[in-house]
C-alpha cells in the first residue's frame, strides 16, 4: 500500500493501515475499513479485539502508531479540531456526577462544543426531543436506569449535531424494550442522513440495525460485507456426498409421529430425527421440493400445523470467522 492515503469521498469514516500498540500487545493490525456516507456499520469482534481502540482513534482520543483514520476527509491525527465537531462518539461507558440533573449534563455538553445563547437552549431541546426525555430533565444524572442512561449518553453525543456518529456497544446490558428504542433512535438517525459506526459483540445484535458489518479479532479485519454476504460466505451448510446443498426443515404435526416418519423415510433420503412434536428432516436446498413434499404430506392426511426451513446462524457463521483466541 502506498503510504500516502487519498480519503475518498463518499466515505464518512475510513480507517488507514491502521495500528496501535500498547506496549507488547498489538491492539490494532494495519486496519482497513470504510463507512460510506448514510450507512451505519456493524464492528463486530469478541473481548479484546480492538474495536474501542479503533474507535478512540477516530474521536481523537487516542493516536495511531501508524496509519490513520479519516472523519469526512478529516484526518484525525491532522486535523483534530475538525474531526471534532463533524463526530459525536458514545464511549461504552459513561461518567454520571453527583448533584447533577439531565438537562444540567447536557447543558454542559452543549458549552463544551462552544454553543452559546439560544442556539444551545435549541440543541438541548432537540436532543431531549430525540431521546425522549423531556420529562427526565429535573432527574439527577445518578440513579438512571441502565436504559435512562444510554439515551442520556446518545443525547450529549449528539449535542452538537454531528455527521458521523460512533458508538461503543450501545446495546450492551439493555432491556428487549430499551434494544427496540435504541433500534428505533437508530433508524431515525440514518433517516436524518448520518452515518454510524456501531461496535458490539454479539453479530445478531447489530444485524437489524446495519446494512453492512466488519468482523475484527486481534486487531484484524476478518471479514466484511451485508449480513447476508457474511451468512453465505461462512454459515455452516450441509452437504451431501454428492455435493448438493442441504437444509434441515422443521415439520411439526399433530397425531401419530411414527406414521409421519415412515412416510418422510421412503419420500426422502436425508436425516430424519423426532423432537417433541416436531420432526426435524434433512431436505435438498430448494424450495421447490419443500413445497412438493408438503403437497404430499397434507394430500395423505397428515396434520401438518409448520414446516419451518430452519434459518442459517449468524452466530455460527461468527464463530467461523473469528478464532477465538481472547487477548
Ligand atoms: N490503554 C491500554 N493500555 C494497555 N492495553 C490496552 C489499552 N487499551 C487497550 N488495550 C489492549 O488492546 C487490546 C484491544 O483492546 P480494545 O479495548 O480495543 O478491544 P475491544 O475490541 O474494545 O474489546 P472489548 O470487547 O472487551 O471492549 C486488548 O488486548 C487490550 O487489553
Ligand atoms: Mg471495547
């Protein structure tokens, strides 16, 4: 790679030959990875990966040893200052200070990036507004629910109306509900045309919030590309002898399950396995002998109440990508 970077332009976030030591350890690994302006990106890697590290560098927190990291062509190395006020970064963790109210904390925020008179009474509102939080304001910032909290977190990162928005694991400890807001705040922020980078652990977890992920281990890009490309590329599917691609389907029935399977075992050549009231059938990948075989089980009067393809793991397929090894 040439060692001079040209930022391109439909980029919001591109990272550079990236790499970070921290004495012996090699948090980040000549790291490559782009996020086109409007979309948000999942960074996903297990403990340890370098994720926050990366994501330090972008918020001018932290300095590479070599490369860089770019913010809206800004380079974040070069040009702080700039950098700093296109991006908000919500850290993972984030300091509550005695005595002080919700609206008090953001207020704070809001002198911090310089915003003065009524243009910061407009940025708080507008952030209570996003957040829903307007009736919080009074509430001391100690004491929040874990949920309360990360929205609080979001509002100040969002204080000065960034373009590019980083986010460490926002979803880590959250509620069904409070993952559903957070979902919810993410989809109106990309509405808005901002551009997220949105780290986590967990691949399930960012996969209905991302069009697109990158999976890092020891600093490493492992693989990247939309959830769909990634289950392709490494989810496990079976395979006969000959070679043809199979899936498993979940059948479930009412009344005798011994019938059930002494009629599969002469229609299908695959596995056959009963649980509960479900048997599990090992068929070719093709929907049309799916639809073929239901055809003939409802036609000899089988009481068939699903038939269930079962869906590819996203969580296989991470297991696959990454190693495992936890530095
Ligand atoms: N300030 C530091 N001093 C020493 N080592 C560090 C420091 N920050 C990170 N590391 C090390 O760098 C590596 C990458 O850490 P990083 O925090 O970036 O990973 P991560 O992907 O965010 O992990 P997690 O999922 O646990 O948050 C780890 O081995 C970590 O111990
Ligand atoms: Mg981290």
């Amino acid at each position: 790679m040439s060692n001079v970077w040209v930022a391109s332009e439909s980029a919001a976030i591109e990272v550079a030959g990236l790499t970070r030591w921290f004495g012996q350890t090699l948090a980040v690994d000549s790291l490559n990875l782009t996020v086109k302006a409007g979309e948000a990106l999942g960074f996903i890697g297990p403990n340890g990966a370098g994720k926050t590290t990366t994501m330090r560098v972008l918020a001018t927190l932290d300095e590479p040893d070599v490369g860089d990291a770019y913010v809206c062509g800004f380079s974040c190395t070069n040009d702080p200052d700039r950098v700093r006020h296109r991006l908000g970064f919500m850290p993972d963790a984030y300091g509550a200070y005695p005595n002080v109210s919700c609206i008090e904390y953001l207020d704070f925020f809001a002198r911090s990036y310089g915003l003065v008179g009524r243009e910061r009474i407009r940025a708080v509102k507008r952030v209570l507004e996003f957040t829903k939080m307007s009736h919080m304001v009074d509430k001391p910032t100690t004491g929040l629910s874990k949920g309360m909290k990360q929205r609080l977190c979001l509002g100040r990162t969002l204080i000065h109306d960034p373009q590019v928005l980083i986010m460490d694991e926002p979803a880590a400890g959250l509620d069904p509900r409070a993952r559903i807001e957070l979902k919810e705040m993410v989809a109106r922020l990309l509405d808005e045309g901002k551009t997220l980078l949105i780290s986590s652990h967990i691949l399930t977890e960012l996969a209905e919030m991302c069009s697109r992920v990158a999976i890092i281990e020891h600093g490493h890009l492992l693989a990247a590309g939309t959830v769909s490309e990634i289950l392709e590329k490494y989810s496990a599917q079976e395979v006969s002898e000959s070679g043809e691609r199979l899936t498993m389907v979940q059948i479930g029935f009412l009344g005798s399950g011994e019938a059930l399977l002494g009629f599969l075992n002469q229609r299908t050549k695959g596995e056959l396995q009963i649980k509960g009231e479900q048997v599990e059938c090992v068929l070719p990948d093709n929907p049309e002998i799916w639809a073929g075989l239901l055809c003939e089980l409802v036609g000899h009067g089988f009481q068939i109440t699903s038939f269930i393809p079962k869906q590819r793991s996203l969580e296989e397929a991470f297991l696959k990508v990454t190693r495992g090894r936890v530095q």
